[in-house]
C-alpha cells in the first residue's frame, strides 16, 4: 500500500517517526512531508537526524513544495496520516486554508475520498480545536488523538508509543502487534 505521512510542529514526533518505521517494516511504500517546525522539534525532542529519517521512505517532499505529485487529486495513495498534527495544521485543514503541501495533500486525500486520520497532541483542548475537531469528524476524518491506554500496562516510553503507533495502523486496515489487545 502508498501512503502520505507527515510530521508537524507538534511536540510528539516519535509518534510520526515510529510510525513510518512500522509501515515501512510492513512492506508499504511511504511519501513523507516533515513540516520546518517539526524539523526543529525533532532535533530537541529525539536523538534523529532529519536525514536517517528520509532515508527510511520512498519519497520525501518539503512542505513548500506545491508541485509535488501528493499535491494532486490524482496521485495514487491509499490514505494519509499527520501524526502528530499541530493545532495550526488541524485549524488549516478544518477550514480549507491549503497553505502548504501537507495541508493541500489532506484536502485532495478528502476530496477524493481517501482516508483521513489526525493524531493531535495538544493538552488541554480549547473549544476552537474541539469544533474543528468535530467538524473534520463529520466529514469522515479520522481524530486519533495521541492518548495512551494504561490497561496494557505499559513498562517504557517505547510501550506508549506502540500503542498510539499500533492503532494508527488499526485504523488503516494494518494487522500489527504493537500492544496488547484487551481481551
């Protein structure tokens, strides 16, 4: 499968990075997009260098970059994922602001009826944020906000972001063993 994955200026972006890792572990073919502010965020919140990152891809385009394929309804993926997704980027997207790749990438995902999924990590949640949040929801995008669970009783870092990695890839239809299923 082809999917778009973008990491915004959202505290968080292991989640975005543990993600493409899995995917990738799974044989599927990934464009990526790492917003200016996610770049920044990386190198303070994680031991990666933005090029390891890129390296771990098929495709990588900078969030300037309204040229590129995935800016296009006719670009052929399954679905995208913005994880983590900014306040800002959510705020774009809920209001049709295509100001850059990853946002314009979002709206022809929806248009042409891909799906959608956003992992906001943003605590706490103002009512702008809650009604675009609901407002995405309506239109059938997926808010995956980045909440672990504690029944799976998690041991490390590492096992909270499998969780929120794992079921991301739930939501795309990816078997995965990431954490512990509740039974």
């Amino acid at each position: 499968m082809k999917f778009v994955v973008a990491i915004t200026g959202a505290s968080g972006v292991i989640y975005g990075i543990r993600l493409v890792d899995e995917l990738k572990k799974k044989g599927n073919f990934i464009y990526l997009i790492i917003s200016d502010t996610a770049e920044k965020i990386i190198e303070e919140e994680t031991q990666y260098k933005i090029q390891e990152i890129e390296k771990k891809v098929d495709r990588t385009y900078n969030e300037n970059d309204i040229t590129a394929e995935i800016a296009s309804g006719s670009a052929e993926y399954d679905a995208m994922v913005i994880c983590p997704c900014s306040g800002k980027t959510l705020s774009a997207i809920a209001n049709g602001l295509a100001i850059n790749l990853i946002i314009r990438s979002a709206i022809c995902c929806l248009k042409e009826g891909r799906k959608l999924i956003l992992v906001p990590r943003e605590t706490p949640l103002d009512a702008i944020s809650l009604e675009n949040m609901l407002k995405l929801c309506r239109i059938g995008v997926t808010i995956l906000p980045a909440m672990p669970a504690f029944y799976i009783k998690p041991k490390s870092v590492d096992d909270m972001i499998n969780f929120i990695t794992g079921k991301v890839m739930d939501q795309l239809g990816i078997k995965n063993d990431l954490y512990k299923r509740w039974k």
